[in-house]
C-alpha cells in the first residue's frame, strides 16, 4: 500500500504530536542519575499542574536529598525546607496563603527518618496540603545509606551484608502508619517502574492535587522508586528489583479513599 | 482497516542513555546508539521505525522527559 511508505520525517508533523515534555518542566537538565525515579515523579506533577491550570496558584517545598534542587526544575513557585521539615514549612504556608495548592515533596530520608515527627504531626493535624513520599528505600543523595525503609536483607552502604532486625530494627512503613491518622484523607501507593505504573500513579496524585481544593486534609501518596545508583544496579536491573522485592513490602493500591 | 504508525523523536544530548525506554517499548523500536552525545551516553534512537505504534510508552518511562511522539491513523 503506497500510504504505509509514510516516511518518520513526514509523520514529526505538529498536527501528528502525542506526547512532549510539558513546559511546565523548565529546560533545565535533571541532575538526577539515569533511570532514577525522581524524574519521572517530576514530570508527572508538572503535568497535573499544567492539566489543572494552576500554574500560578500551586508552591511546592523541596526537601534535603537528591531532589533538593527540585525547585531548578518545576516551573512554578518553589520553597526549599531544611531537611525533614517540609510538611512544617508547608503548614505555614497553607495557613497563611490557604487558596493555594501547596505540596511537599520528600525521600524516605527526609519523610520517614529525620523528619518523621514533622509528617506524623501535619498527617495527625489533617493540613490541607499534598504530601509526595518518594521511597526508594535509601539515603541516595549521601551515599545509598540505610533508611529507616530499607527492607530487611537489603544491602546499603552501611548494611554491606543486607539488614538485620537485630542490629538495625525493621523497616518503617510510613504510608501503613498515617493511613491510620485522623487528619489524612486521601493516601494511596504507587510506583514509575513501568508505563502502566507511570499511569496509575498520575492519576493518584492527581486526585491528591484534586481533593486539597476540598479542605478535607492531608492527601498522600507513596510513589515506590527506585535508586540505581545506591542500588548498585543498571537501571533496568533496579526496576526489575523494585517489582521483586520492594513491591511485596510496599504494595501498591489506595489506602484510604473518600467515600463519595 | 485503519492503520496507526508513529515516530518519536530523542533529544540526543538530553538522553542520559538509562535504557528504560527500550525496555518499555512493546515493538522493540529502540536501540542504544553505538555513538555517544556530549555527555558521553550511548543516546536512545529508533532502530525499527516502521514498527513504532506510537503508543507513547517510552515518552511516559524516560525520566528525563527526552522524547517526543507523533502518531497517524492512514
Ligand atoms: C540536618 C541534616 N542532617 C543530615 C543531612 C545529610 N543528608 C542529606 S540528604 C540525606 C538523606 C536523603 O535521603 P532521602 O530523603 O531518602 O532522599 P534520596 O536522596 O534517597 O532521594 C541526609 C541524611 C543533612 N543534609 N541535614
Ligand atoms: S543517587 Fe539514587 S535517588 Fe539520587 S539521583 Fe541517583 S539514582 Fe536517583
Ligand atoms: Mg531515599
């Protein structure tokens, strides 16, 4: 059939555009190492924000970890925290500016380490904000580090041999822990290991985003991810991982639903 | 039967070369290059491109946001 000759140079045409970066994400290269998860969770929150319309109405607060130079990258209002206190920096700014969508966006090392009183209390409290939690198990930003998530048997820089619950404790499920609060209203568990995951988890947050218009209180959701640096594997290989391991652990799903 | 075809485009010097996109790509479209970009990174690029469905699954796993899809229905 002649048609099926189209060449690619006659198909990268405007009017045939499906997908591209939003511009809600600035030029900026990520600094993140190839394959990691942070980026991916960028992108989707820059799209929501840009399939909200509320570019001008969203303040992020960026935390200590690889994603602490997050505001380079968002093209919208940014704040940075000191390290575990976004969900404190965030109340404030709700309080005082509450027409706004505010969010907070933090590792495992920050959320559920350091600043695991700061997201206990803001979750307990039901602030109005979003809460983004990415869990990839480890301090990546320091030098793959064990964190309060990393699961038992896994190695890090400080457990070489894998976790032991003897010596290190279990790992803390944060998610598990402030479904149970009083003051959250929406939490769910997602991950971007795969295009279907990708999927689930915008629309996740998306409702997250969603239901803060509502004053109910503290929408949450957990993307799993991954770290292949800290790992110590390809990031395919870290991925593959993810599903095998982290995923039994951190199953994904939502928690906790308003009901309708 | 309506057929649908489509292309992506990499930006080469953006592509940090992870290889999610080759994973993620039902047709088995992408290769790593043999070359580098400026960064050093073998860059992903479309081997097979009549075989690309522009389905837009490895725009939606690239972390660093890189690659652009067209599609037609002909
Ligand atoms: C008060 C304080 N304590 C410790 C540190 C060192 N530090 C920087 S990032 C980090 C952990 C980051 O881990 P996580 O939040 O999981 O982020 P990731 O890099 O894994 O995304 C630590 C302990 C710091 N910057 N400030
Ligand atoms: S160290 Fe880990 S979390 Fe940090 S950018 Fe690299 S892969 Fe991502
Ligand atoms: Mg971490």
């Amino acid at each position: 059939m002649a048609e099926n000759a189209i060449t690619t140079k006659e198909l990268v045409k405007k009017e045939n555009l499906v997908y591209q970066k939003t511009k809600l994400l600035t030029d900026d290269v990520m600094h993140y190492c190839p394959g990691c998860g942070h980026g991916t969770t960028h992108r989707l929150i820059a799209e929501i924000v840009e399939e909200m319309g509320i570019q001008s109405e969203i303040i992020g607060v960026a935390p200590v970890g690889c994603s602490v130079l997050m505001y380079n990258y968002m093209n919208f209002d940014m704040q940075e925290a000191a390290h575990g206190r976004a969900p404190a920096v965030a109340t404030g700014i709700k309080r005082l500016l509450p027409e706004k969508y505010v969010f907070t966006y933090q590792g495992d090392g920050d959320l559920a380490a350091i600043g695991t009183g700061e997201t206990i209390h803001a979750c307990n409290r039901g602030e109005n904000i979003t809460m983004i939690f990415i869990n990839n198990g480890i301090y990546g930003m320091t030098g793959g580090q064990m964190a309060p998530t990393t699961l038992i048997g896994m190695k890090s820089s400080t457990t070489p041999y894998g976790r032991e619950v003897s010596l290190a404790g279990n790992p803390l499920n944060m998610t598990d822990l402030i479904v149970n609060l009083p003051g959250t209203y929406f939490v769910s568990r997602q991950s971007v290991h795969t295009p279907g995951n990708v999927r689930k988890a915008k629309k996740a947050i998306k409702k997250a985003f969603e239901y803060q218009s509502l004053n109910k209180g503290t929408c949450f959701v957990e993307v799993v991810s991954n770290c292949p640096a800290g790992w110590k594997m390809t990031p395919v290989e870290s991925n593959k991982w993810l599903a095998e391991n982290m995923l039994p652990f951190y199953p994904l799903g939502d928690l906790k639903v308003p009901e309708e | 039967m309506a057929k649908i075809k489509g292309a992506i485009v990499v930006d080469i010097d953006g592509c940090k070369g992870c290889g999610l996109c080759i994973e993620a790509c039902p047709v088995e479209v992408i290769s790593l290059s043999d070359n580098v970009n400026v960064k050093g990174y073998h860059y992903s690029y479309m081997t097979d491109p009549d075989a690309c469905t522009g389905c837009s699954n490895c725009a939606i796993i690239c972390p660093d946001g890189i690659i652009t899809v067209y599609r037609i229905k002909i």
